[in-house]
C-alpha cells in the first residue's frame, strides 16, 4: 500500500502504473486522490473517446471492450470502475475480472474507486483481497483512513491557507470539536469560514459563531456544563437540543457515553497511565482526544460520583427503552441529580 505523499510523488514522476486502486473510510479522499490519478494522467482532458467509467451494474465484457481500445488521439485510455463489489461476484465472474485486470496494459489504465463502498482492508473477503494483493504487487493501491489528531488539524490549516486565509491548530481543533471529523462536513465549514474570514486569519470565535456543533458535540458540551456545575446553563442545554429534535433516548445514549469515557479516563490517570496509553487499550484510535479533554472537565468530580452518575444514566436509558416517559422532564430531572452528584467529593 503506498501513502498519499507516495501517491503524488509517482503521479508527478510521469512514470504511471496500469492499475489504480483507491479504497478505504474516507470517502472524500477517495474521491479526490481518484481525481488527482485522471487529472494527472489525462492531463485534464477526460472525453469520451478515451474516458470510460463503469460501476457496481456493468457488464465486464463492456469493461473488457474498453480495456482493449486504443486511445484516440491521446497518449491514454482511461477506465475507471465505481465501488464494484467484487466480493458479490460469482466465481467465474470474478475469474473473468481477474483476466482483465492482469491483461491490462499498453496504454490502458485501469482505476478501481470505492467513493461510497464501505470497505477496509480488514473487511474485504477473499476476493476483493485478492484483487487488493495484486494490484499492490503490480500497479498503485491506497487505503485512505480517517485523519485523526494533529494530521487533520494541520489539513484544515492547510485548507484555510489554500482559502487565502490562516488558521492555528488550537482553531482547528475547535473547529473538530464542533464539527466532527467528517471531511466532507469539515470541508463544508471551511468553505464557509474562509468566505466569512476573506483574506483574514479564522479565529475560535468565528468558529463558535458559524459552525453548527453536531448534537454529540452538544451533548459532549452538555456533560462539561453539569460536571463545573452550571446546571442553568446545562438546562438551556436541554432546552436547545430538544428544539433541534434530538431525542432524549440519543441525549441520554450520548451523555452515558461521555461519563463511561470520562470514567475511563480517570482509572487510566488513577493506574499512573498516560491518556494516549489509556485511548489504545481501550480501542479509542481516532477520539483519543476525548479522553484528555475530559480528564481537565472532570478533574474536581470523584470517581465514587462517576460511578453514581452512570447508574443513573443506565436506569433512565433501561426506564426509556422499557416505559412511556416523559422524555424532556426527565432528561431536565437527570441533569438536575447529575448536577448534585458532581458536587459530591466522597468515594464510598
């Protein structure tokens, strides 16, 4: 597998493979890096004599017809296949994929794309990984995973330098906060941002008043108001979620989910392990940072509080799922006993 650096550095050789493979949980990466092999190799000029593309429906004899045209007044004839499910192919189709695909040559490039395709390289099956392993062996393959931490922070400064305008990591990371770690949400607030910044530097103000937070990061918000004790705040909070139409079952769900992160956090300092320690055994990998800001919000509650708080999160969430409730009054009544639990400092 070749990284994205890897992948300009061989399209800006000039010395092209035959084969392309983009795959992976980053759908808008996929899109662009599938973009930058056609722009590269074509030159910008796709028409329609020497640019096929074909998906998950089409005949692989088509496929085949056009992975053997010779290219009309251009140096390559390009054949982009869309999230084709190898794994779903009968043997003897596949078989015949296989054929085409090692067959492939002369001036003919093949781009195998899965821009909406949930796939990994630990999920696919036989068949797609045997595909994965000899196109990795014999042309250009790529996982594009999610960006995680500092590497997504510094690409929305990137971004914002390519806006025509600057942006920290401290801004950034905001930004993440807010938004999530969707690409193409964050591309979306970005564009938004730099339009309003123009020219000038995106502050964490600008990102407080124009990017609209995801109802986890509200409820994540939500825990922080009850843990330092601002439970007027924590109520208008509520108030603000239930107008969007969260429903109290989700803000319920989420906000367990934030104490059982925040409890994890504790036992990992309590154990003398450090917080990046701490988010890999217990699987935390790209929200490993949850566990550090939740270790500063959470640091004058006792763990006897936390451990109080998730029973009373768990019994709410069973009374939800089992009961007819009145689901804001008792969303306002938790976060009012929450509230007063954080400001218990026993540990029995």
């Amino acid at each position: 597998m070749v990284k994205e650096s890897e992948l300009k550095k061989h399209l800006n050789s000039g010395q092209f493979s035959h084969l392309y493979l983009c795959f992976g949980e980053e759908k808008m990466l996929v899109k662009r890096s599938v973009e930058l092999i056609e722009k590269k190799i074509s030159g910008g000029d796709l028409n329609e004599f020497n640019y096929h593309v074909f998906d998950n429906e089409s005949d692989l004899s088509e496929i085949a017809v056009c992975v053997d045209m010779i290219p009309f007044m251009s140096e390559w004839n390009l054949v982009r296949i869309n999230d084709l499910d190898v794994d779903k192919l009968r043997k003897d189709d596949f078989n015949d994929l296989m054929k085409i695909v090692q067959n492939a040559s002369g001036q003919t490039v093949m781009i195998f794309a899965m821009p909406t395709l949930e796939l990994t390289a630990k999920t696919a099956k036989a068949q797609m990984k045997k595909l994965i392993s000899y196109i990795d062996k014999n042309g250009i393959c790529i996982e594009l995973g999610h960006r995680t931490g500092l590497a997504l922070e510094r690409d929305l400064c990137k971004w914002a330098k390519a806006g025509g305008c600057s942006m920290s990591e401290l801004t950034a990371h905001r930004l993440i906060l807010n938004a999530g770690e969707d690409l193409n949400r964050l591309n979306a607030e970005m564009k938004k941002l730099t339009a309003y910044a123009d020219g000038a530097e995106i502050t964490p103000e600008m990102v407080e008043l124009l990017v609209s937070k995801t109802a986890e990061a509200s409820v994540y918000d939500l825990f922080g108001l009850i843990v330092e004790g601002k439970t007027d705040q924590a109520l208008s909070s509520i108030a603000a979620l239930f107008y969007q139409q969260v429903s109290g079952v989700y803000i319920c769900t989420v906000l367990s989910g934030a104490y059982v992160d925040a409890y994890r956090a504790r036992i990992g300092a309590e154990a003398g392990k450090q917080s990046a320690v701490t988010a890999e055994d217990f699987g935390y990998k790209k929200r490993a940072w949850v566990l550090d800001k939740l270790s500063r919000q959470i640091r004058s509650v006792s763990t006897g509080s936390l451990r109080r708080s998730i029973d009373e999160l768990l019994t709410l969430q069973t009374r939800m799922v089992t009961e007819t409730v009145e689901e804001r009054i008792e969303i306002e009544r938790l976060v009012s006993r929450l509230s007063l639990i954080a400001r218990e400092h026993d540990d029995d």
